[in-house]
C-alpha cells in the first residue's frame, strides 16, 4: 500500500482521482534527432498526466532509463545508450473542476478606512499567506508527485520493452532536483538519483532561501512542522541508500543556500558510511550561483553512467 499523501496536497490528487477516468495510450514515432530513437507518449488518468519515452535504436533490448529534467544533458544521454524519461501533468485539465468564485464582499461605506491588504511571505511558488506555513504548497506538491505521480511513470516504465527496470535513474536541476531526492527517498526502485541546484534539509532551505524566509527566524505550524520532519530527506539519509546519489550545488545560488546543501551531504554522507557504501554518495560544489552548468551536466552524465552503465563507464 502506498504513503498517504499529507492533506494539504491529497486534497488536488483526489479530485483527479474522482474526475479523470484512467487508461493509457500508446503513439510509438521515431524521433528526428541525430540520435535515431523511437519516442513513445503513454497517457494516463484520462489525458491528465502524459508519459514520454525516448529510447535510442542502438544498442537494441532494454536499457538504463533516466527520468530527466536536465535537458542539457537529453542529447548526450541518449547517445551514450540511455532511455530518455519525461512527464507532463496537464493542471489545465482542473480548471473546469475549479469551484466558482465567491461572491464579491459589499462595498464600504463612504468614509470608512480601507481594510489591510494581507502581505505575503516568501516569493514565487514558496510564497504564503503566513509564515507558519512558508512553503507549504510548494514542499507538499513535491512529495505528493513523489508518493503518486512518479510511481504511476515507473509503473510505465516496468513494462516497456526498451527499459530495463533494475536500471533507472532520477535527474533533475532545481525544484526536479527536490523531487530527485524526495522520490528516492521513497520509491527504491530508483537506484541512482541526480540533484543538482537542491537540497534535502527543508527546514534550513526554508530559512535560509531567498524565496523564504531570507534568514529571518522559522516558526512553522504544528502540524506542518511535524510533517516536515517526517518526510525531509535530510533527517531520513537512510531511506536514500538503496540509490547511487549525486549532489551539484552552487557556491553562490541564493535560492537554494549552500548550508542546506551542506547539511544534506553531511547526513547522506554519514549514512552511506555506516551503510558501507560511501562510494555511491558524491557531493560537489562549483562555484555558481543557481545553475546547471557545463559542469553540472558533465558530472550527472558521469555519475549516471558509472552507475547505470558500468560496462560502458569503465576505463
């Protein structure tokens, strides 16, 4: 049975649940890049979220597959033999399910003081009406993709002829970095994951992100907070260790703070030790600010294919 999604985010799933139909689609092509690879498009949840593979001809049977958000790196994955994994959620499919919005409140009386408007904290997708719930939306969707989004593409991925299901790997730059780690953590069927500009400390990340709190003092809800400790990939390094992990971060990224990097690295690191595997952790810091990079990409690729394509990878 798998983890229940946390409320704030169970609550988008299980509209899709009750108002999509399920099923798939397959429509094999063959893709016109200089890597001759066959592109198949699986659709599940009636058309709500869509499955793209992109498996190079050569060399035939299965092969390592990555679910990939590194699209530097897409053309030279494929060329070193691996299956090329994205997926789309198609959110534009909820707005017809959207309640209708509330009635406009009745107009002042002439004279009175105009209410305060309340000021967000945080910016972009981390922004919240209060502070004891910074990021709350965010992190949330992070672990619900985690826990039933990408379970739902490793499903596809088990029964495609091209892939090998005890080789696949997670890479992604950013937010899909988040969600490399967060997967992992929760999924062992993703033996190699690739994080680059992310961290798995969402409590450092949250005080100390420019999005969030900006280093100002984190005081979070009850509820959220003990949520938090529960999924942060950082206070469970454990859960990680079934899976080759590969960190890329940026000296000067002000997003995502170098110190909840560190920390990441630091229980991950720990853990591979006591699991008698430091060799499958990796932690690199460049000096960048939030960026993937030459040598971001140069590193996933390498770490992906040590781990993914021994034979290959090997002097």
């Amino acid at each position: 049975m798998r983890p229940r999604f946390p409320s704030f985010a169970r609550s988008i799933v299980a509209v899709v649940v009750l108002a999509l139909a399920g099923g798939r689609c397959v429509a094999p092509a063959i893709a016109d890049d200089a890597v001759p690879a066959r592109r198949r498009t699986v659709m599940l949840q009636g058309g709500f979220l869509q499955v793209d593979v992109e498996a190079p001809i050569d060399p035939p049977g299965p092969k390592p597959a990555v679910v990939s958000y590194l699209e530097a790196a897409r053309a030279t994955l494929l060329a070193a033999g691996f299956v090329v994994v994205t997926y789309t959620v198609h959110w534009e499919m909820l707005r017809g399910l959207a309640p209708p919005a509330p009635a406009p409140a009745p107009a002042p009386a002439p004279g009175s003081p105009k209410p305060a408007a309340a000021k967000p904290v945080g910016k972009w997708l981390l922004a919240s009406p209060t502070p004891k719930t910074i990021g709350q939306g965010y992190l949330g969707l992070i672990d619900a993709t985690a826990r039933g989004t990408l379970p739902e593409v490793l499903d596809v991925l088990a029964s495609d002829p091209d892939v090998d299901p005890g080789r696949i790997g997670i890479a992604g730059f950013s937010t899909n970095g988040f969600m490399a780690l967060h997967a992992t953590s929760v999924d062992p069927r993703f033996r190699v994951a690739v994080a680059v500009a992310a961290c798995g400390d969402y409590h450092r990340f949250l005080h100390r992100s420019t999005l969030a709190m900006a280093g100002a003092r984190l005081d979070l809800d009850p509820t959220y907070e003990a949520w938090l400790r529960r999924v942060e990939p950082a206070r469970h390094p454990e859960r990680l260790v079934h899976a080759a992990v590969l960190m890329v971060n940026g000296r000067d990224d002000l997003p995502i703070p170098l110190a909840c990097a560190q920390s990441t690295a630091l229980a991950l690191r720990s853990a591979y030790r006591y699991a008698g595997a430091p060799e499958r952790f990796r932690f690199v810091v460049i000096d960048e600010g939030h960026a993937l990079g030459e040598r971001g990409r140069h590193e996933a690729v390498a770490w992906l294919s040590r781990w993914l394509q021994p034979a290959r990878s090997a002097p």
